[in-house]
C-alpha cells in the first residue's frame, strides 16, 4: 500500500469513529443542560483531556512547531506562558467557576456573567458578548479548517477548497448529531492522539539529530545569527516586552468560553482535582514536543517555504506510511478537537443567550442551536478560504480577541467583584475593539500592544466600574 492510501485508511476509520460518538451522544441528549454542559456529569479524563484539546487547536502542532522551525530558541516563551495559564486557570479559576456555575445554574459562560443585566426585557451585555463570540470564533474556526487544508494537500495534494469542505463536513455531522457529549468525548480521544503525536515525532527527531548535545550543536550552525537568542532581535526594554508578549497567550486562557465551560461542566471536586494534573502533564507532552520538533527539524530538513508545513514533512522523512497516517490524524484531531467545541459555545451564543429569559424553558433551543452551527461553519469555511492568513497569526488574534473581552470579567467575578451593568459593556467592546485595531498595526516586540494593553484596558474600565457598598 502507498502512503497516501494508508493515510487515507486511517483517516477513515478515525473519522468514522466520531461520527459514532456523536451517534451514541444523541442518546445522552434530552434538554438544553444536556446539549450545552453534559448535565454536569464530566469526570476527569474527558474533562482534563477535552478542555486541553479544545484550546489546543491546529497552531499547537502546525503553528508552534512551525514558529520554533522559524525562529529558533525565542518561540521557548510560549511553553512557560501555557504552562503558566493552564496552571491558574485550573487552580484557582476552576473550582470557583464551577460552583458559581452550579450556585446560578447557569449553561453558559456568558449566561453566568451577564445574565443578570437584563433591563427592561432586554439585555445589551450579553448579546454584545454573543456577537464577539461569533465573531472571534469564525476567525478561529477558519484557521482550523486552514489546517485541516494543509493536512490533506501536504498528504494527497487536493485543491485546499476540497480539503477545508471535507474537514468540516466531519465536525459538523458528530456536532449537530451529539452536542456536548460527543463534543467532549471525540475531544477526550483526539487528545490522547495529539498525545501520541507529541511524544514520538519530536523523541524520533531528537533522536536522528542525536540527542540534546547534538541539537544545541546543530542550531549553533544554522545560518541564522539570533537563531540561539532568547530574545530574538530585541535588547533592553524591547526585550521585555517582547518575552512578555511571548508569555501572554496563557493569562489569555480563562476568558476562552469554549475552555471554561469544562469547569462548568464538572461532576465533583474529586474530578477537578484529578482534572487538573491530567490538563497540565498534557501541555506539558504537547507543547515542549512541538517546541523540540522545531527546532530538531531545522537542523535535519533545512527547507524552504511554509514553515508550517514542517511537521509533515518531517513525518513523511521518519516514519513508515502507517504510522504517518496516525501522524496526519493527529493534526485532523487537533483541528476538529477546537472547532466542534467553538461551533458548539457560538450555537449557544446565539440560540440561547441572545433571548436568555425566553429560551431557558424553550425547548425549540436545540433546533435553533443546530442552525447556527451549520452557519458559522459556513461562515468559517468562506474566511478560510477567502481571507488568508497563517494559522498561528488567525488563532493567537481569536485566542486574544476573546481573552481580553472575557478574561477580566471572569477574574473579577470569581474574586466576588460584581460590575456595573454599563462598565461591564465597556470592559467587552474595550477588549476585543482594541485587539482588532492593535492587529491592524504594526507589530510590536513579541505583540505585546496587541496581547496585553486590550486587557489591561478591559480589567481597569471593569474594576472603575465595580459596585461600591454603600456607605453605612
């Protein structure tokens, strides 16, 4: 059998098996609760795994790897800055979301925010926060069916249109069939083989490069003069903001709807504390894997072109077409582990929060759900294939967008900080209007304007506007 038909195999096969999960998710789905959180019966395993696979879509096998290739040392920030995020987020954000969550009985993020701002039947905060949801997540959604576009012509050299349509045709069907369920157990199996992928490529690479002393060699003579600077190209104050740019996709973490939602949707203390070194060791593997097969890869494949093209080639040099179809299912899964779980936060967005009084005992939600998803991945599809950009550029802009807009109401919430009804609509559009225009601008050492200031500025417009007790 050629390679390309052992791909082909497993892709499906792999594919199959999802669609199977979302058919065995419909029996578990009866009522919004169900469709949204999983009836709040997560344990462990598919909360830990599903949560780290849902925010860690293609750029982390595609963008990082690529970006290290690029690069050289400086890409190091990001594993300390996720580690970081994955690390406070399911510390201290975690368990006080998930009883908040529970306390309200609110399904989604943005239902336990603003749920209470509605004012005169009507409520702008939360549909503010619908419509940068949708938003963001179109751009992240596109970037994922971008990925899934370089998988498929790196292994079979389809036209990407082709490619992006098949991609989202699988995601959509288990979806719209499962919700919830077979959002968060497709993405539980996706991650143990995002897993697999990041624990043999990169110790496959280190091991042809031979080993860390023979890496640190070969990156000595890459003909690249900051390739082994910790800071790339900048010194003094700019190398500040750089390596504080580079750190800040993790402080970005708990304002991901998509990703605290798991929080939400645990069963028990007992889950959560098991949750979270399951969700850390993960990030662990996966993001110093990647960081490792960047690096080892410029030394061993000094090619040029699409550097995030590198992980598949280096798959094509070092493993037998078997094992290199498992490799390309590995980058399917990353990318269809981020974007059921974005299409599945945008449906509940729109069909349930946008009339969130009206909608929490109208059964007709989960129809209304099934549209939107269809939409946005239509939507996601035509970015794609229209507006092109790199994935990692599309993904950290969504991941940012979304962090700043979420992120500094999430914190004052949990630290039992209500804001005011006006501020808090100032925090939103604050946050994500300032990553948009940042985005269009030059870029700054490590992007710090376009990652930081927004939510600085978002946490400082919430803190002013904060309820103040009355004076006794």
């Amino acid at each position: 059998m050629t390679s390309s038909v052992w791909i082909m195999t497993t892709l499906i096969g792999y594919m199959l098996v999802l669609v199977l999960i979302g058919v065995w998710a419909q029996q578990r789905t009866s009522d919004q609760e169900d469709y949204f959180l999983g009836g709040r019966q997560l344990g462990p395993w598919v909360a830990g795994l599903s949560a780290s696979a849902s925010s860690s879509s293609a750029w982390s096998l595609l963008g990082v790897s690529g970006t290290a290739y690029a690069v050289g040392i400086e890409a190091f920030w990001f594993l300390p800055g996720v580690l970081g995020g994955y690390i406070f987020s399911w510390f201290y954000v975690a368990p006080r979301l998930r009883e908040a969550a529970q306390r309200e009985d609110a399904v989604t993020l943005s239902e336990l925010l603003f749920g209470r701002y509605e004012h005169n039947g009507s409520n702008v905060v939360i549909r503010s926060a619908s419509v940068i949801i949708l938003i963001s997540f179109m751009f992240y959604v596109a970037a994922q069916f971008q990925g899934a576009g370089l998988a498929f012509s790196s292994s079979f050299g389809l036209p990407p249109t082709t490619a992006i349509l098949v991609g989202a045709a699988v995601v959509l069907v288990y979806t719209l069939i499962g919700g919830f369920w077979a959002v968060a157990v497709t993405d539980t199996l996706q991650a143990v083989l995002m897993l697999a992928v990041a624990a043999l490529l990169p110790v496959l690479c280190l091991i042809e490069v031979g080993g860390f002393s023979g890496l640190l060699a070969g990156m000595g003579q890459v003909d690249d003069e900051i390739f082994l600077s910790f800071t790339g190209k900048y010194s003094g104050l700019a190398a500040v903001g750089f390596v504080l740019g580079m750190l800040s996709p993790g402080a970005a973490y708990y304002g991901q709807p998509h990703v605290v939602n798991r929080f939400m949707a645990l069963k028990d203390d007992a889950s959560l504390r098991q949750a979270r070194i399951i969700a850390i060791g993960w990030a662990f593997v996966v993001f110093g894997g990647m960081l490792i097969l960047g690096w080892s890869s410029r030394v061993l494949f000094p090619v040029s072109g699409n550097e995030e093209q590198i992980f598949f080639y280096a798959t094509q040099q070092l493993l037998p077409p078997v094992l290199a179809g498992i490799m390309i299912a590995g980058v399917l899964s990353a990318i269809m582990s981020t974007a059921d779980s974005q299409l599945l936060v945008a449906a509940s967005a729109i069909a349930r929060d946008w009339n969130l009084a009206a909608s929490r005992a109208h059964a007709k939600v989960l129809t209304d759900s099934r549209v939107v998803v269809l939409m946005v991945t239509i939507a996601a599809c035509l970015v794609s294939l229209y507006l092109p950009s790199s994935i990692f550029d599309r993904v950290l802009f969504a991941w940012h967008a979304l962090g700043a807009s979420f992120g500094p109401l999430v914190l004052l919430y949990i630290t039992n900080v209500r804001v005011q009804r006006k501020p808090a609509l100032l925090s939103l559009w604050l946050g994500f209007g300032l990553t948009v225009v940042f985005n269009w601008m030059p870029d700054t050492p490590g992007d710090i304007v376009e990652r930081v200031v927004p939510f600085l500025a978002a946490f400082l417009a919430a803190w002013l506007g904060r309820e103040r007790p009355e004076a006794v």
